[in-house]
C-alpha cells in the first residue's frame, strides 16, 4: 500500500505554491528591468554611431600644386576643437610663419581654409587646409612635405572627442592628447573672400 504523507513529510516542501508564483513574478519583474536597460544602451549606442563624425587629414600632389586637404567622411558633423601645424616638431601660429619654416617664398600665392574653434564641419564635406599653385612654391612645399605635421581635435554632437592627424596607415578615431598651447590661426589678409575660402598674397 502507498505511505501516507505525515506532517514530517512536509519539512522537505517549506515553499507552497504562492512563494512559488511570488518568485516567478520578481524574476519576470528582474529580466524585464535588465532588457529595458539593454534597449536604453542599444538605443544610445546607435544614436551616437548614427551621427558619428570621421575626419581625414591627406596631403595631396597634382597638376594643380600641392597642400593639404580636410574631410568629414563620417555620418555626422565634426566640432573642431583645435587644430596643430608643425615644422620639424615645432609648431607655427600662422600660414605666414608656417611659409617661413618650410622655406616658401616671401610672396606667393596660396589658398587657405580655417576651421575656427566650434566650427561644425558637416558630413561629407572637404576643404584645402593650405594649398598652393605650381610654381616656385609648390616645388618648396613638395620637397619638405615630409617634415610637416598637421593635427586636429575634432568631436561629435555628443562631446566625444578623436584626433586627426594627416599621414599614411593612421588609425581613425584616436583620443585626443591636451590641447596644445600653440594652435595654427588665421592670418588676416586684405584680399579675402568668404571666410571658409581666402586667397591672397602672403605678406613679407
């Protein structure tokens, strides 16, 4: 005959049914919270890849001279944040000062863009940082290319922050070092066009 169940029996089951259901419902309650903190990260994580900037710095030789050019090829605007010239390691405050290390002629013709500090570079767009005809200048700014290093802060609408830097197998997307104390600035020309484009004569 089956053994009846006796009170002693009931110590190896101290748990009912309704502990049981009340587990159940804080595990629910637990896995419910965590993938509601999963989608709030997948949601931000896309949102700042969406608008997630990426400069290139290239140095650029054709037919038509020589220089430097800039682009966002990223899917979001680029914020910059500083921007470094250096001859020989050194770094120069201005284009006038950059001719002057490199070796150009006192006066030449050259064309310049200058990103100011906060100024949002939209996706996809380009630029000639520096860029000079052929000529006597072109052929001085080819020769000491190599000792010419061009970096830039930028960041996204979320503050993030990498650095630029023009040369070859550079990685993209690495943090920014401190800000340097020297910056290159815009030289104040008389014959100017719109800010974003000036061509003139650099003075002696």
């Amino acid at each position: 005959m089956p053994k009846q169940a006796t009170e002693n029996d009931r110590t190896y089951w101290p748990w009912n049914p309704d502990r049981w259901i009340s587990l159940s419902a804080v595990i629910i309650a637990g896995c419910a919270l965590a993938l509601s903190f999963y989608e709030g990260y997948a949601i931000r994580r896309h949102n700042r890849l969406s608008v997630k900037p990426l400069v290139m710095i290239s140095g650029t030789v054709n037919e038509r001279g020589s220089g430097w050019k800039l682009s966002n090829v990223g899917l979001g605007p680029a914020i910059v944040r500083w921007i470094e010239v250096t001859v020989n390691g050194k770094p120069v405050e201005n284009w006038k000062e950059f001719g002057k290390a490199v070796g150009l002629p006192e006066s030449f013709e050259f064309r310049y863009w200058y990103p100011a500090r906060a100024t949002a570079i939209p996706s996809h767009h380009s630029g000639e940082l520096f860029w000079v005809s052929p000529g006597p200048a072109d052929n001085a700014l080819r020769s000491t290319s190599a000792k010419i290093t061009i970096r830039m802060c930028y960041c996204s609408a979320y503050d993030e922050c990498w650095l630029a830097t023009g040369g070859p197998n550079v990685p993209p997307w690495q943090p920014c070092p401190p800000e340097p104390e020297v910056r290159i600035e815009a030289h104040k020309l008389t014959d100017t066009k719109p800010q974003d484009e000036t061509v003139g004569l650099l003075p002696d």
